[in-house]
C-alpha cells in the first residue's frame, strides 16, 4: 500500500523549469547533413550506347579501339572498361574532365554514324535531404555525430507511415507543427478536479494544463509551477509535420499522434496510466468506447518513485505487448538508480536513460543495470549551476509547446531537457522501424535497437544500457541493408536463471552462407546479484559447446555483460545457437537480459 500511495503521484520526467526562450544558435548542421543542392561531381566515364549492327555492339575489342581512336582525336586518354548489362560501353576518361574536355568527348561519339547515344555516367545520391524546418539546424539530438542519435540517414527508407504512436502524458495543446498527424485521442484523469475540465474521463484529450498555483498544493516540498505542456513536447519529437518549412522536424514524421491524458494537476494516478495503456494498445476498458487506432508503440514520459514494478502497471504492460505495441518509458530524473523508480523497472519495457550533447549521460539521469539504452535528453544547465535555471538552452531538446502559463495560450517552441526528452526519441525510432519491417514484434524492435547502438563517446557511471540508440544503422540491420559480414542477430527475451539449474535461450540464424567466422562475436547480458555462480556457454547448432565463462565462488560481483569472441569457423552459420547458462550456487538469481551473436 505504501508503493501504490507513492506512485499515485506520477510526474512527467522532464525537467520543466528548463523551458526558457531560444537563446543562442548551436552549431550549424554539418556540410554533409545542411546540404540543399545535390554536389557539382565531376565526370570520370561516359556511357556509349552502339547501334545494333556495329562492330563495336558486340566485340569489346572494337570498342576497345573506338575508345582509343576517340582519344586520339579529343587528346584525352580515353580507355574501355567493360559492359554494361544493357550492353552499352563504360568509357574511362582517364581522370576528372572539364566540362570542355567532356563536351569535346561526347561530340565526337555523337559524330560517329555508329553510335545510338552518348551520356555521362553522373552520381546519384540518397534522398536522405535535409528538412527545410526553419529550426531544423538548432535540433543536434537528431544528426550531431558525438551526441546526435544519427536520424536522418533513416529517412530515405522509413518516415513511420502507417504507424500509430500513443504518448500517454499531459494530453495536447493545439500546434499547427502537429495538427495533421494528430488522431483521437482520450482522457483518462478520472478526477475531475485534476482534470480541470469538470467531467473526468472523456474523449477530449485537450491539455487543460498541470500547473501549480502554490507551494505544497500537491504535497511536502511540491512547488508551485506553470503549466508544462509536457506532452505536446514529447508529441513534437516524435512527429513533429516535417518539410512544411515550420519549425521542427519529427523523428517519425509520417507516423500519427496519438494523445492520451493521464497527468493535470499534481501528477496522475497509476490506476488511470495502466487503463491508457491498455485502451492506447487496443485493449478494453470498462466503460471506454474501443480505441479505433491502435497503438503500435506507447510513449511513457512519467514516472514515480517505488521500489517495485506495481501489478497493475505490468499487466497492463504486459497486455500492451501481447498485442503487439512496444512500450517506451523514461528512467527517471533524480540521478539515481532507476530501479527505485516506476515503471521503469516494470518488464517488457524500453527503458531508456538520457545523454548531453556532448555524449555524456545527462547529470540528472538515472542509470543502472535495468537501463536499455540511452538517446539524446539534453542540458539546459549544467550540473553546478543553479537548479531552475537555465544557462545552456541550446544544449536542451528543441520541441513544440505553448506560452500559456497556466491555461492555453500561443504555440510555440521551447527546449526542455529530461528523460521525458530521451524516451521519445526511441519511440520515434520504434515507429521507424514497425513501419519498415511490419512483422517486427516488441521484442525484435527492442533486440534491434540495442544491438546497434553505440557507446557513448563520453562518460557513464551507474551504467547506461547499451549505449546511444543510432537510427540509421538499427533500420539498415532490420532493412537487410547491414554490411555484409556485420548482420546481428539478437534475442532480447528475458529468461529466468534459477539456483542450481540449467537454461538456454535460442537464436535463429538465417540467411548465412558457409561458416561462422573465426572471430564470431557474443555480446552477453545478463543481470545477476553474484555472477560468480554462473557459467555461461555458446552452444552451436550441431551441438558443440563453447565455454565462454566459467564460475568462481570469489567473484560477488554483479551481472555478466561482456562480449566474447569465438572461433566458429568450424560450424556452418546457418541454424539455432543457444546460450546457455548454468547456476552452480543458491542464494542468488537472476534472468538473461539479452544476448547477440555478429558475423
């Protein structure tokens, strides 16, 4: 009773005192990501298409001659280099020419009464353009390479169409940057003095606003504040309308917004968050007309403090992943360890912590072993300076908002730094990814994200999941875009590890070719309070097991996260590899978290 009295009080996890006027520009975007206008590429090959009864159509030795003859006729060193598969001739001008020597070239082979065609043989380039948002260039969170998560390079193969994210929050306050991907949503504050708008639960998911008019309105030590419009700023990371040169770009911007308000005034209950999780994910809730657009992911920008994932939060979680929705939430802001912090410490979420610009985690974030992974959640102060200001606005997470400081007012934008920043960029990147591969469930999505993550280029303590989420190289890996020989195969499934027995836990490898490699990679995670129990194996698929750990009675420490290479070049790639891991004690448990193998 006393969790459940405590996380009664949920709050967003943003750090809402940051929001302050834009202050100075951040650095501009890189040349290679602030591009507009495709490069100026100088011409190294013509492509030269023969007529059908030419010599030179069917003989590379007559082409071969041509080319040598127009190069003596141009002075350039022209060379044939091969067919094509239309049976055109690639031509090497023999290094960069200038528009007069190419011009000069081409003439000649038009001359020629044997040639069909003559063209340049141009570069192409991905259609990842940057967006025209007039502040898209202040949002370093999506393409600055130390603490950018490396977004747009994602968006020439998926923008989140046909995905529907759900961000259970504050509810929304209308903004021209999110009208149009906006869908129905619903209030499930079923107190109509919290709610503000006299009737409770309803279907009008309007932000009526959380402020606090004086010290202590919401219990010891609350402080009275304006209202935040914390979920139409999670809305704007996640699907901002992006290329309508307005403000800025969403990271699934061709996904839909769904609104779900839990949080007014003094927080929100954890009764009403677990029916918005089930009613947002397409469950049934007493006396709630059925949610017509499911969400396939469910932003949690909120928490509470308890020691314990509360029953009613996991099985609503738990009935949200049956269904197929992948469910984010934020670690907490009171840089500590999220384990005392709910629902972050429920299962069968992405627990995500936040990092500064500069790689760093946030200083405010919370951290542990049941972190995920990290994303972008920004600092618009640092740690020494005094709390409540706002010193470094630049260095916070630029998203929509409103001026109203009790009641709505004007839209606008404003950077606000938290995990309730960090969390939504992964759901962003969950709605990427469930619209590129539509078969992917919770748990692949999960596995994918971070599987290929990478490390923080600055510093950690406390431990910070896997690393950076990195958008582009997660949507290559589930894509079939990898670089071949680096496919990943993950299997983030928790397995229970019980005293003095034996478990495994499987991955299907497919889509190889010959053996694995003799330097096979597995990357181990596994949450354990005496790791010294464990022993931990790679079984092949023809049943040869390879030690990767082994006991010791003297090592206390906890968990076993580590990455082995093995000599598998004997094994074909092809099949299930199981992990298999053996508790040789008692007094200790624990569950692997997940694991992975990189060919």
């Amino acid at each position: 009773m006393a969790a459940t009295a405590t996380i009664a009080g949920v709050v967003a996890t943003s750090s809402v005192a940051s929001a302050a006027a834009t202050g100075p520009s951040p650095k501009p975007a890189p040349a290679s990501q602030a591009m507009t206008d495709l490069p100026a590429a100088p011409v190294e090959k013509v492509i030269v298409t023969y007529k059908s009864k030419s010599a030179e159509a069917g003989s590379n030795t007559a082409a071969k001659n041509d080319a040598a003859a127009k190069g003596k006729e141009t002075g350039e060193s022209l060379s044939f280099e091969r067919r094509l598969a239309g049976g055109a001739a690639l031509v090497d001008l023999g290094g960069e020419a200038s528009k007069k020597d190419l011009t000069e070239v081409m003439d000649a082979f038009r001359a020629d009464t044997s040639v069909a065609s003559v063209e340049p043989d141009i570069r192409a380039y991905a259609m990842a353009a940057t967006p025209n948002d007039t502040d898209y260039a202040k949002q370093w969170d999506l393409f600055e390479a130390t603490g950018g998560m490396n977004v747009p390079g994602a968006w020439d193969k998926t923008t989140g169409s046909g995905v529907t994210v759900a961000v259970i929050d504050t509810g929304y306050a209308a903004h021209t940057d999110l009208a149009g991907n906006v869908v129905a949503g619903y209030d499930f504050i079923s107190s109509s003095a919290d709610a503000r708008d006299g009737n409770g639960r309803d279907s009008n998911a309007k932000d009526e606003g959380d402020w606090n008019a004086t010290d202590g309105e919401c219990g010891t030590g609350s402080k009275a504040s304006n209202s935040s419009w914390h979920g139409t700023h999670v809305a704007g990371t996640i699907g901002a309308t992006t290329n309508n040169t307005t403000g800025i770009a969403g990271i699934a911007y061709s996904a839909k917004i769904q609104p779900v308000r839990v949080l007014g005034k003094c927080g929100g209950s954890s009764s009403d968050i677990a029916d918005a999780i089930t009613w947002a994910s397409g469950g049934t809730v007493p006396g709630v007309t059925a949610n017509a657009t499911p969400a396939k992911v469910i932003n949690l920008s909120l928490g509470g403090a308890s020691s314990t994932c509360p029953s009613v939060y996991q099985t609503a979680i738990n009935g949200a992943v049956s269904r197929g929705t992948t469910v984010v939430v934020a670690a907490g802001n009171s840089n500590a360890n999220a384990s005392g912090f709910t629902p972050a410490n429920c299962s069968g979420v992405i627990n995500v912590a936040s990092t500064s610009r500069e790689g760093n985690r946030s200083f405010y974030s919370n951290y542990g072993t049941i972190i995920d992974v990290s994303a972008p959640g920004g600092e618009t102060r640092r740690a020494t300076d005094t709390p409540g200001t706002v010193t470094t606005p630049e260095n916070g997470i630029l998203s929509t908002l409103n001026s109203g400081t009790t009641t709505q007012s004007t839209e606008n934008y404003k950077p606000y730094q938290g995990t309730s920043m960090a969390a939504p960029h992964i759901a962003g990147l969950a709605a990427l990814l469930k619209s590129a591969k539509s078969t992917l469930t919770p748990a692949d999505i999960e596995s994918a994200i971070k599987a290929n993550a990478r490390p923080l280029p600055g510093t950690c303590t406390g431990g910070c999941g896997s690393g950076i989420a990195d958008t582009t190289k997660t949507v290559n890996a589930v894509t079939g875009t990898t670089t071949p020989g680096g496919a990943t195969f993950t299997n983030a499934a928790d397995v229970t590890i019980n005293d003095n027995a034996t478990v495994s836990s499987s991955l299907a490898v497919t889509g190889r070719t010959g053996n694995a490699p003799a330097a096979l990679k597995v990357d181990v995670d596994i949450k354990h309070t005496w790791r010294g129990d464990l022993v931990v194996d790679l079984v092949a698929p023809d049943g040869t097991v390879r030690n990767l750990k082994t006991s010791s009675s003297s090592d206390s420490a906890d968990n076993v996260i580590a990455t082995y290479t093995v000599d598998a070049s004997s094994e074909v790639a092809n099949g299930t590899w199981k992990l298999q891991v053996r508790d040789v004690a008692s007094g200790d448990t624990g569950y692997i978290d997940s694991w992975s193998l990189t060919f």
